[in-house]
C-alpha cells in the first residue's frame, strides 16, 4: 500500500477532516466524564516559538489520549492580547495596537493548526475584545462593591522620560528603565489596588488541597505569601503624642532595640526630623527617591541611613533611642518601620557597627557568659539577660511572655503579618482594559453601571509612549456625567494590569460565546477546576496566586463552587538551542558564520568560542523556527522531537540528530503498515508460540505506555515503548497472522496522541474509514502479559552455564527436575556428586557439586 499524499499534504487533508467531523470540538455528551486540559494561554506576538510548541503539544497529547479513553474533553485556546509590548510595538509601526495584535493572533492561529493541535476554536478568545474585557470589567465591579478593590497613595517605579509607571520587571539592576534607559525614580501616585491580603492565609493554607501541584511551585507561593507570627509594638516619639509601630517576630529581642529606622516615605520623616537635620534629611530622601525598590533591598549592597535627631522611647526600657531613616526600609512593606537590634540580626549588627549605634545582647546561649565581647550578632535560640524579669527565660518562651506584657500595658499585641501585599493593578497606558469608575467631586468614585459596560478603549488614538496615559487626553472620552448624580465628572484614565485578564479566563472558556453573563454557572462548575494545567515555571507565583485568588473571590460571591482552579500543574521546562559564545567579550556569534563547528572561533577576533546551550533567543542566535522544522520533516516529527527528547519537566536541548531520529522512527512505522498484510483475529486459544510472544509484546507496549501517560506524563518513555513494539513487529516471522494485524493496529492508536495525521493516515491505508481519533486507546489484557514459559539460568557452583525453558506454572521440584534432565547439567555434572540444589523460582537453579 503506498500513500496517496506527501506528508505537508497528509497533515493538511487530516486537519480539514478533524474540522468537518467535530474531531477538533469538544464533544457535548454530558454524560461522560469531563477532562478539562488547558494550556496557558500565549501572548499574540506574531511567531511560535519552540517554547510554544513543547508547551501546546503536551496538552495536546493529553487531550487526544483522554477523548480517546472515554472522556469528554475541553481543550480551549485564547490570547493574552493586551499589555505594553503591543503598545510599544504599535507605536514602532506607526500603527495601532489592536490592528497589530489581531495580525499577530491570525498568524499563530494558522501555526497553530500546522501543528495539529486540537484546540476548540469555537471558545477561542482574545482578551483585548471588548467581548471578553467587559466581563473583567464586570468582574472588577464585584471586587469595588465588595470593598476588594480601593485607591490610595503608593509609591511607584516612575519613569520620568515616558511619564508612566512601570512594574519591577520592568526595571534593570542598575535601577534603569527596560524601555527608555531613565534613571527610575520613586514616586507617590494614586493608584488602584485589589486586597488580596484578605485572602493570605486561604492562599496559603488551601496550598495542601494541591497534591497534583509541583513541590517546588507550592513552596514558591508559600514564601511569596510569607506569613510571619509575632508582635506589633509601638514605640512613643519624644516630645509628640504620635507613636511608631514596628512589626517584629522577635518580641523576645525587645530590651535589645537600641534605634528604629523609619522607611524615607514615611509620613512621620518630616516630624521627627530636627531643623539641624532637615536639609540632610532631605537631601537622602531625594537620592533615595531615585533608586528602585530592587537597588534598595539587594543583599550585595550597602544599607545606607541617615539620623533624624528625634529619639523614641523603647516602652521596656524607659530608654531614649535615636531615629534613623535608611534605604533598606520600605514604606510598602509591613509598617514602613523596623526596630534595630543589633545584637541578634545581622543586618542591623552591620549598620550599628556602621553608624556608631550602641549594641546591647540581651540573649546568650544556655550557660554562656554575658560579659563575652560580641564579635557578631547572635540568632540562635538562648537565654534572656539584660532584660529584667525575664531574664533566665527561655528566649522562645520570652516570646509570649513579652507580648503578654505588651498588651496588659497597652503598647503592643500578637499579630500575624504577610509578605504578601495588596496588588497594583493600575498602569498609565492605553493598551488595557479601562477601569470602568468615574471620579465624580460630589460622590466621589462612582462605578459605571453594569449596562454601560464595556467601557470601550477608543480608537485611532495618537500613542506617543510619553507624558502619561493617551485616554486622558481625549476629552470626548474622558468627560461624562456622574452616574449618580449627573454632575459633571471625568472617567478613571488607568487601565487594569494584563494579570487581571489571565486570572480568569479559565473560567470564560466553558461559555465563551455568552453575551449575557461572565458564564453560565452551570457550565463553569460542571468543567472546573482544569483536571490538568501545563505551562511555564516563570508564572509559578504572581499568575498561578492571582488566578487562585480570583477564584476564592467570585466563589464567594456565590458564583463558583470550588476553591482552587487548578487540580494538576506541570511547568514544562525550556527549549534550549546550542550557543555559540566568546567568553572574553561575552558576545554570542552566528553558527552560520563559524568556518569550522567542530573547533569554532570568533569569525572577528579568532577567539575560542564557547558552545553552551541556552534559553532559545534571537539575541543568542540559537533560535529554531517551528515552520523550518514543519516545512522540512512535517509537524507529527516536530511534536515527536519535543515529547521524546526529554521529560516534559526538565530542560529540552535541542539537536538535529535527534529530530532526524524521530524522522527514522516514523518512516519505519510507514514502511511497517504499508508493507503489512491486514487479517481477521482469530481465537487467542489457537495461537502459535511466536504468536503468543508477539502478544505479549503488543499488551506489554500498551501497560507501559498506559502507565508512562498516568500522572507525571513520561512522553519519552512511552515513545521509547512504541519503538520497541515497532522493532518486535519488524522482527517477526508471522506478518500473514492476525496476531500481527492486532499489533500494527495496536501501534497505531498508541502513535495517535503523538503524530496525530500520520496516524489517521495509516489507519485510512490499513482499511478503515472513520478518523483513528475516534477509536479507544488501547487496554491491556493480563492474560496477555503471562507467558507459557519462562527462563531459568542454570549454574554450576555460582557460575552461569547456560539456560532452559519451562512451563511458566512449574513448582519448585519440576524446575529443579528439569534443570537436572537438562543437556548443561547433564555436560557438567555427569560422573559427579552434587552435595546441594540451590532453586530461585522463576529465575535459577544452582548445582553445588
């Protein structure tokens, strides 16, 4: 049998099928069990990447494997189409955002389908759709009424070149703009803010529902959470009714406080700043204002401080202690003030000793001397001196005893406090979501009435990237009437952060086309939570929390009936490609330009290069194009590369030789079922020997890759059993059998997941007429897997002579009967005594002669 078409022509006849049959739709009988497989969806730049490929392939596999065990299967795809990188690229081209982002999706589209990926285009969404961002809209309306969502004064990355604000990322290590190359500064807007502090210990504690979760991924959220139990004390300012507070998780350190540091922001800088001080004060708070929040709290960088002259007075010890303001605090971060104990944190011992700040140990380990010189601080558990009545305490019982007192004398008390803080969802840029309030000076924020949504961006705006957000400057827009009141009043100009967008568009998919509700609850509960969840480990904390706070959220607003969105998380690992780099200038260098590969060097300076393997970038020139390797093998060798060359967990490097061998593999599977001879089964009673052990191998293949695909998806081990299955298949001497026939099927629907359109095209040569997609992956049969007879090894004295076959129910006694009737026993024991018979059932028997 000989194919009729060309590999580019199989995969394009099989997708055409797929569509005009359903095969890519997700099948609406309610009465199977639901699998929800979703991939994280991409941001339309315009070009798959081989990250893409590796990361929709594994779905993929995961879902054609569970549509073809029974399942009804969601396998949704949409885009993560709003964001600066489209602004900014708009305004490169002279063009706007979305004409350029709705190119980018139309062009993926079309890669996508190359790659025959069974996604459900009928759910498609693209989350700069007014379609889909009116229900974010919608959605930030619930978190306003539920008191999530406020305004306040924050202080920001600000560029002051593009006159916006820009996010951590988005800030170099030397405290520089990515985009404009600014000095960033810090600087106090008004900004909005969803509290998912209010949601902090649900985070952290639902972690434990996440079995299906990686380890490393719930520890990441877990520390990002960072729930810290301790104290809240307050310290009285000299000469003023106003008191700071600290948070602390070592109140048993208290007598030790000999300063407090105030964050520059602070809104009590300025009043316990003495006019000796006021110009210097000043002076630092303006260099400060000009570092970013990573250049002030990077370990490998000096703490600088500066004394305000006003003093405080530690409550436990009447004592009079000095204000300082340093660059290390952080107004957003706990009270925007820290107590100084150098004794006991290495921190502040550092700066203490730095700044001539008086260092008093107030725990010393059991039995230790308190009069022993302190050559650096000391933080492990101990005994409280200096401390008065606790001293001889136990300094972890010296916790609750301080906080006791705290509280019976009214200047502190037990709290639990996070690392997590309330999320930033404002950005001065066009090319996002507006956030549907109008600020009215009568009623004040005021939202827009759900009938009024969306709130739609307007079009052909000029975008310049600089002075602000471009919607503020169109009036027609900006200006309307209050809601409320229908006075005069402006819209909110700030778009929503694009992690507003990704933090629930799983939960559109199961009703993507509804027009008149977010989604129809029914629907969403019935498919959620996503059964199996696959993308990159770099959204491990801020997308994954996101998305898991908006599901406890509208969960309790009585739209959701679970609490987290996601059963099962694999982060797949990077595509890496084989780097050419010149360790003396740290520049990477075309391959192409490399005379010799073997021994390369710098084509300019003749140099040794380097030959590494790294992240897949244009700037390293590493890069592989998915449409070389679909245009050159086809796109069943591409998917089989990307599932065969590594766990789907670890990094992938990518080489040539490897994706040549997947091309092999598939051609010898070509070659083995159009060479074959198709017969009917027969009974499994009339099998030959060599019939039964090619069935054995078929059903061995089949509990293997079964297993391989349950869990942690080993796509590489499953692979390398189709391999063996084809080598058994190649090697057997019944090709007229339907033993035979059963196994090229069988081979078949294990390949289908994997190489999707040659499989349905072999399936069509082999005689059937309906797609191989809608056939039952194969189930072993144990009776399959039991052999008639098995191997044992026969040994003299120890040593291996050689080996038998018996019946596979042999006892004990006739493995040892027929071990000694054998011709090797018979070779090297005739003529002597055998003193003992050692019998391994199943595996040996060994003569001591």
């Amino acid at each position: 049998m000989e194919s009729r078409y060309t590999p580019a022509e199989i995969e394009q006849k099989w997708q055409q099928v797929w569509t005009e049959q359903g095969l890519n739709q997700t099948s609406i009988d309610s009465s199977k069990e639901k699998f929800y497989a979703l991939s994280m969806f991409p941001y339309p730049s315009g070009d798959l990447h081989m990250g893409h490929v590796r990361n929709y392939t594994i779905v993929d596999v995961i879902a054609r494997l569970k549509r073809m065990q029974g399942y009804r299967v969601l396998n949704p795809m949409g885009w993560d189409a709003f964001g600066l990188p489209a602004e900014n690229a708009a305004i490169e081209r002279n063009t706007q955002p979305a004409k350029w982002t709705y190119q980018n999706i139309a062009q993926m589209r079309e890669q996508f389908k190359q790659l025959g990926i069974s996604f459900d285009w009928d759910r498609e969404i693209a989350t700069c759709s007014p379609d889909y961002y009116r229900w974010t809209q919608w959605i930030f309306l619930q978190f306003f009424e539920a008191g999530l969502a406020y305004q306040k004064e924050a202080t920001v990355n600000w560029d002051p070149i593009d006159q916006t604000v820009l996010a951590n990322e988005q800030v170099d290590a030397d405290g520089k703009s990515w985009r404009s190359g600014a000095k960033v500064e810090r600087k106090l807007l008004r900004q909005w803010f969803l509290k998912i502090t209010d949601y902090a210990e649900q985070l952290l504690n639902d972690l434990d529902q996440l079995s299906g979760w990686p380890d490393r991924v719930k520890l990441m959220q877990a520390n990002w959470i960072g729930k810290s139990v301790g104290a809240y004390l307050e310290f009285p300012i000299v000469g003023s009714d106003e008191k700071i507070g600290v948070f602390t998780t070592r109140p048993d350190t208290v007598y030790g406080v000999t300063y407090v540091v105030l964050a520059p922001e602070h809104p009590l800088t300025q009043q316990v700043t003495t006019a000796d001080q006021q110009a210097a004060v000043d002076a630092f708070i303006q260099e400060v204002s000009g570092q970013s929040e990573l250049e002030r709290t990077a370990e490998d960088k000096p703490k600088r401080g500066i004394p305000t002259g006003g003093k405080a007075i530690n409550p436990f010890t009447g004592a009079e202690i000095p204000i300082w303001i340093a660059d290390y605090v952080l107004y957003e971060y706990g009270t925007g003030a820290v107590m100084g104990v150098p004794a006991h944190d290495v921190r502040d011992f550092v700066f203490a000793r730095q700044n001539e700040l008086a260092i008093v140990p107030v725990i010393i380990p059991q039995n230790g001397d308190v009069s022993a010189p302190l050559t650096a601080a000391y933080i492990e558990p101990g005994v409280l001196v200096n401390s008065a009545e606790f001293d001889g305490m136990p300094s972890l019982d010296a916790k609750q005893a301080v906080i006791q007192k705290a509280e019976k004398e009214g200047y502190g008390k037990a709290r639990i406090q996070y690392r997590l803080r309330d999320w930033l969802i404002s950005r001065q840029r066009y090319w996002g979501a507006p956030i549907p309030i109008v600020h009215c000076p009568d009623c004040g924020a005021v939202p827009v009435p759900e009938s009024e949504l969306p709130v739609k961006l307007p079009e052909n705006v000029e975008l310049s990237g600089r002075g602000g957000s471009p919607l503020s400057k169109l009036e027609s827009w900006l200006n309307v009437p209050c809601p409320t009141c229908g006075t005069p009043a402006k819209r909110e100009t700030d778009t929503m952060d694009t992690f507003i967008d990704s933090s629930w568009y799983f939960l559109r998919y199961p009703d993507a086309r509804n027009d008149q509700a977010v989604f129809d609850r029914a629907k969403t509960n019935d498919w959620m939570p996503v059964d199996q969840y696959v993308g990159g480990i770099e959204h491990a904390i801020l997308h994954l929390l996101y998305s898991r706070f908006f599901t406890k959220v509208l969960r309790d607003s009585g739209l959701l009936n679970f609490d987290e969105p996601f059963q099962r998380l694999l982060t797949q690992g990077m595509v890496q490609g084989k780097t050419y780099k010149n360790p003396k200038t740290g520049k990477y260098v075309i391959a192409a330009d490399i005379a010799d590969l073997a021994n390369p060097t710098d084509p300019e300076t003749g140099d040794r290069l380097e030959v590494v393997y790294e992240k897949m970038s244009k700037s390293k020139y590493n890069g592989v194009a998915p449409g070389d390797v679909i245009d050159k093998y086809g796109a069943d060798t591409a998917r089989m590369f990307i599932l065969f060359k590594a766990p789907p967990e670890k990094d992938l490097e990518w080489e040539d030789a490897d994706v040549e061998g997947q091309f092999r593999f598939l051609n010898r599977v070509w070659r083995l079922v159009t060479e074959s001879k198709v017969q009917s089964p027969k009974s499994k009673s009339d099998l030959s020997k060599s019939e039964k052990e090619l069935r054995r191998s078929i059903h061995t293949a089949i509990k293997e890759i079964t297993e391989d695909l349950q869990g942690d998806y080993q796509f590489n081990t499953a692979i390398s059993e189709m391999m063996k299955l084809s080598n058994a298949l190649t090697d057997a001497t019944i090709k007229d059998s339907p033993v035979y026939a059963e196994g090229i099927h069988t081979l078949l629907l294990l390949l289908a997941p994997f190489a999707p359109h040659i499989a349905d095209e072999l399936w069509h040569l082999v005689g059937r007429s309906d797609s191989i997609h809608t056939q039952i992956f194969p189930i072993v049969e144990p009776a399959a897997l039991v052999a008639d007879e098995m191997t044992i090894v026969i040994q003299i004295i120890g040593k291996t002579r050689g080996t038998i076959q018996v019946s596979a129910q042999a006892d004990k006694a006739a493995i040892e009967q027929a071990a000694r009737e054998s011709e090797i026993a018979q070779r090297y024991i005739e003529g002597k005594a055998i003193k003992k018979v050692i019998v391994v059932p199943g595996k040996l028997v060994n003569f001591v002669i």
